[in-house]
C-alpha cells in the first residue's frame, strides 16, 4: 500500500528528528477497525492440542552478506520461536486477511465471554504489539472502479 | 434487599440491555454500551457511557450535591464545624435555580457550536415535578445533537444533568437512547445501597461506603470501598478457564488475598448466590490490623478486627470474582450482603 507523503515523511524523519514536528495523521477509529490483519508469510506456525500456537521466526533471512556471516561465526540460530497462549492464538489464526479488526473483536468477545470493551482494549493492543514485531500487517479492502 | 429482579435479570438479556451504576447514579442502556469516563467524588461528579464500537453516541452525566456544597466563606466554614461540634441540625437545603443551571450548560455548548461556525437551536420545556424530583427536558442542536433531562431530587439533594449526545443527522437514535436513558436513570440507591455495574459487573454495597480505590484493565476490574477503617475490596478477573487449568480458585485467592489466609477458617458456602463460595473468616491478625490501620490511613474511626473474603468462579460468565471485607467483627453481615447483591451472570 502507497503511503500518503505526510505519513511517509512521519515515517522516515519525525520519528528521529522531533523539531520538525512532523506528526501521524489522525485515524478516524471506525476506519482503524476495517482493516484487515493479514500474517506475514515469511513465519510458519503451527497450533497444537492445548490451543496454544508457536510461530517460528526466521532470523537472518533478509540480512545482508556480512549480517549473515558474522550471525554464522557466532552460531545465531536462524530461527526463533514466540508462543502465543489460547487468546493470542484464537486472535492469530483469525489474522488471516479476510477478517476485519471488528469482526476478530466480536469473535473473540464471543468465544472467551469477554465484555466487548475489554475484547476490543486486548485485541487491538495485541495486534499493536504483533504488527510493531512485522508478524502481521494490515490491509484495507478497496472497492474496483 | 436483594438486587430487583428487572436488574438480576440483565445480562440474561445481554442483547438487549447494559445496566451502568456509579456512585448512586444508575441507568439502563442498549447492549454493549460500556463507561469510558468517571470520576471518583461522590457529590461533584461525572459519568460518560459510550456507544459499541464505531458508535458516535455518548451518553453524559454530570451530578452535583447542592445541600454538601463546599464552604464559599470563613464564616462558612467556622459555621459548619461549629454545627458539627454542637450537634445542631443541618440547615433546611435550598432547592436549586433549575433553569440557571441548564442555561449555562447550553450557552457553554453554544459557544462550542458557535466555534464550529454552526447556528445553535435550543429547545426546553416547562419545569414539571415528578414525585420527588423537578425535573426540565431539553433538547439541542448545533455541531451535534442532544437530548436531555436537568433535575433536582428532594431525597439525595443531587442536581442531576443527563443526556444523549450524536451527530446531528442521528435524531432518531438519539431520541431512542434517551427515552430508554429517562426512564430507567436514577439518581440515589435503594434500601441504604449503591449499585456499582459496568463491564458486566453488578454488585450493591452499602451507601456510606465510599469508592477510594479502582483499577479497570481489560481482564481484571478491581473496586475498593472504604468506610472509615472498614474496606470491601471487589476483584473480578476474566477468562476464568484459562486460569483455573493452573491454579483452583484456594490457591487464586490465597495469591491475591489481603491478608495470610493460612490464620483463617475455611468453609464452603453456597447459600448466598447460587455459587460454591471457598469462604475464610476470622479474627483479624496482629499483621492484619497493621495492614488495615495503613489502608484507613492512621484513622481509627470504624476501626476493624475481623476479617471476611470468598472466592467464587462462575462458569457463565468464565470469571472469578473475589470480596474481600476488613470489617468490625458486629458488621461481618455487610459482607454477606454484598455477595448476595453481586450479579455476576
């Protein structure tokens, strides 16, 4: 997805350089919870028995010739694992690119009896923390001309 | 008194009704609508309810206590003390300009309007009483759109402000909310309790209790009241399956207890809501009474010595609930009631 230039600017330089005060552009809440989480294809996962699911992080796989060989001589492992309990699962596998944030909400309010307010609060702060670590992005379902 | 029976049967009808209740202050509400903001003063104070979602919908209320004002003047202040010492009567309160108060409630949402550059219309109708209240129904439009009720009540002295506020194209919604707001808000408790419900969660507890304490995090309420050295903690935590496959609801409670809960006799009880409740009591220990002579802050007004707490997991809901009271030994009753007023499905 093609970043607006303020958001692009944001981005790049007013993160590092705060006198420029470039900030975000405001989201409209009910924009934010039609997107679409969607997993990053680089990581694998599997869910086991108890519900909980363990993702596999590839390490080095986008690292440059030096990263890979100094990771080499220092016997980096070129994976590492993050489990996520019974919730963080039910949320991951529903981050499939076809539900929305509103509807992974609902599902989740649902299926562990949680108040909708609180499902919404633990979700998106999930998804937050999952995007901020690249396991996840985000898509926008766009309408053809 | 038992909690009434339209209340108990709320979250039986999840999708139909949220029952709000903060500091006296209660109403009945579409499903889903959770509080988003309070405050935790009893006789000046405020209490937004927000609509699911992506909902524009707010429903606002702001409270005042006009026969516990605070003091303007010296005089004021040396007055009251003076009464308080020589055990005079309180002087007769003064009903409230009703009228004055809504003006410039409207003239402030004027101004707002007015900065928006949107024209300002403010419809209200005629004072009327309804029983013990006095009561103006008024509706605005400018940059949004409001409908509301200002009253005054003769039983608690509250002057009360409620009302519904959209966008300016939601009329209709608007005018439902608040006809399901008018008719269920009320403005002091039953029986001598308070009704204390969001996030699900309804309990009743005593009404000179006062809230000193809360923590809301998704997954975990916490609600302590506090009257002199006596204190009700309220824990509430959410999904209930998850925990129980680690720890039974004992070995939950005796982690998050108030107290060593190993100098306490442990009974179960299912006489008081329905639920196995693993209930602990007893006198309180030398360390206990350190602990409750720093929670009531050197006060020893209501000083307690025994204690009472249970733990309860409802399956319906998948939480545990936990009350834990520091009370006096000749009030353990308190603690009993409060269970029984306590919904948790």
């Amino acid at each position: 997805m093609r970043l607006p230039l303020k958001m692009w600017l944001y981005c790049r330089a007013g993160r590092w350089l705060p006198f420029l005060r470039i900030r975000p552009p405001e989201i409209d809440r009910s924009a934010v919870f039609v997107l679409r989480p969607g997993r990053n294809s680089l990581l694998k996962w599997e869910k086991r028995p108890s519900g909980d699911v363990l993702l596999t992080v590839p390490q080095n796989e986008r690292a440059g010739f030096v990263t890979r060989t100094l990771a080499r001589w220092m016997n980096v492992p070129p994976e590492r694992y993050v489990e996520l309990d019974e919730v963080g699962g039910f949320v991951w596998e529903l981050c499939d690119g076809n539900h929305t944030i509103d509807a992974i909400v609902q599902k989740t309010s649902r299926q562990f009896k949680m108040n909708r307010r609180e499902a919404e609060v633990s979700v998106t702060m999930f998804l937050q923390m999952l995007h901020e670590r690249n396991f996840i992005g985000f898509y926008r379902k766009v309408k053809k001309a | 008194m038992r909690a009434s029976h339209s209340e108990r049967s709320a979250p039986m009808e999840a999708e139909a009704r949220t029952v709000v209740g903060w500091q006296g202050v209660r109403c009945v509400l579409p499903a889903d609508w959770n509080v988003s903001g309070f405050s935790m003063d009893r006789d000046n104070g405020y209490l937004r309810v927000d609509a699911p979602g992506t909902g524009s919908l707010v429903v606002q209320v702001r409270w005042w206590n006009v026969a516990r004002s605070r003091p303007r003047t010296l005089y004021d202040l040396a007055a009251a003390v003076v009464r308080r010492w020589s055990r005079r009567p309180e002087p007769p309160v003064i009903a409230p300009d009703l009228r004055a108060n809504l003006d410039n409630l409207l003239k402030e949402t004027a101004r707002k309007s007015r900065r928006s550059h949107t024209d300002f219309r403010a419809d209200i109708k005629p004072e009327r009483s309804e029983g013990e209240r006095t009561a103006i129904n008024f509706t605005w439009v400018g940059n949004g759109r409001g409908q509301g009720k200002i009253w005054y009540c003769a039983t608690c002295h509250r002057v009360l402000i409620a009302q519904v506020v959209g966008a300016p194209q939601e009329a209709g919604a608007i005018g439902a909310v608040a006809s399901q707001l008018m008719g269920s808000l009320r403005c002091h408790g039953e029986s001598g309790y308070d009704l204390w419900a969001l996030y699900d969660l309804q309990i009743q507890i005593p009404e000179d209790f006062r809230l000193d304490t809360q923590k809301l995090l998704s997954g975990y309420l916490h609600l302590e009241f506090a009257r002199g050295g006596e204190r009700i903690f309220l824990d509430r935590w959410g999904l209930a399956n998850l925990t129980l496959k680690r720890f039974t609801c004992d070995e939950w409670l005796r982690n998050h207890a108030a107290v060593n809960l190993s100098r306490y006799t442990r009974t179960l009880r299912d006489d008081l809501n329905g639920h196995e409740i693993a209930y602990y009591e007893g006198v309180l220990a030398p360390a206990g009474k350190l602990r409750a002579f720093y929670e009531a802050r050197g006060s020893l007004r209501r000083f307690p010595d025994a204690y009472a707490g249970g733990i309860w997991n409802c399956d319906v809901s998948n939480r545990i609930y936990a009350i834990q009271a520091f009370l006096r030994a000749c009030d353990l009753d308190v603690w009993k009631g409060s269970v029984q007023r306590c919904v948790c499905h």
